[in-house]
C-alpha cells in the first residue's frame, strides 16, 4: 500500500469514527436536558462519557502524519 492509499485508509477511518461518535452524541443528547429526572451523579455520568467522546475523535483524527 502506497502513502496516498494509507492516508485515504486513514481518512476513511477518521470519517467512520466521526460518524459513530456523532451518532452516539446524538443518542446522549437528552441526558443533557433539564427535566431529564436524571440525578446529579447520573448527569455527571453523562457528561463525562460524552466528553470523552468528543476528547477520542479529537486525538485520533489528528492530521495525517507527513512522511
């Protein structure tokens, strides 16, 4: 595999990651509401999975490494 078919590989898998982790936000997003009759701790919970989510795409789909 030559470098522009492993960065096309890389992106490909950066945009699927994306996707999932967009996909999983959207799913979360009503644990964000006010009347979710969520508690505190279970709010926290969320909260911290969901930037947790936003931290791995952002580390992992850094720009591709220059050869």
């Amino acid at each position: 595999m030559n470098y522009e078919e492993k960065k096309s590989t890389y992106n490909l898998a950066n945009n699927n990651a994306r996707a999932m982790r967009n996909i999983y936000l959207t799913n979360s997003d009503w644990t964000q509401l006010p009347d979710t009759g969520l508690g505190t701790s279970k709010k926290d919970e969320w909260t911290t999975y969901r930037q947790a989510l936003r931290y791995l795409t952002s580390t992992s789909c850094s720009n591709w490494p220059h050869n």
